[in-house]
C-alpha cells in the first residue's frame, strides 16, 4: 500500500469480494466478520473517492 496506493486499493477491493464468500459456522463470528466487512468496504471506498480513482464496484 505505501508503495503504490492504487494497487492496494484494487486489491482490497478484489479480497472483499472473495471474503463475502466466506462462511463460519459460529454465528457470533460469521456476524462480526460481516461487520469488519462493512468497515473496511467503506474505508476503501472512501479512499477511491479521495484519490479520485475509477468509481468503486459496489458487488
């Protein structure tokens, strides 16, 4: 990431959507994985809009 911001982010972005995917039996685990989803999706896509980057893929 601090080498080449972009790149991360396209990366992050491609981990999100393999993460959603993901399935943990604990039901205590799945929801907070859900969550941290949330947070990190909304961080990328806050920083795609900052650098003014291609409009982030909502999926």
């Amino acid at each position: 990431m601090a080498g080449n911001e972009p790149a991360g982010l396209y990366a992050l972005q491609t981990t999100l959507r393999r993460i959603r995917i993901v399935n943990i039996s604990d039901s205590a685990a799945q929801e907070r994985l859900q969550a941290l989803v949330g947070e990190l999706r909304t961080a990328v896509q806050d920083r795609f809009e900052q650098l003014e980057l291609l409009p982030f893929r909502r999926s």
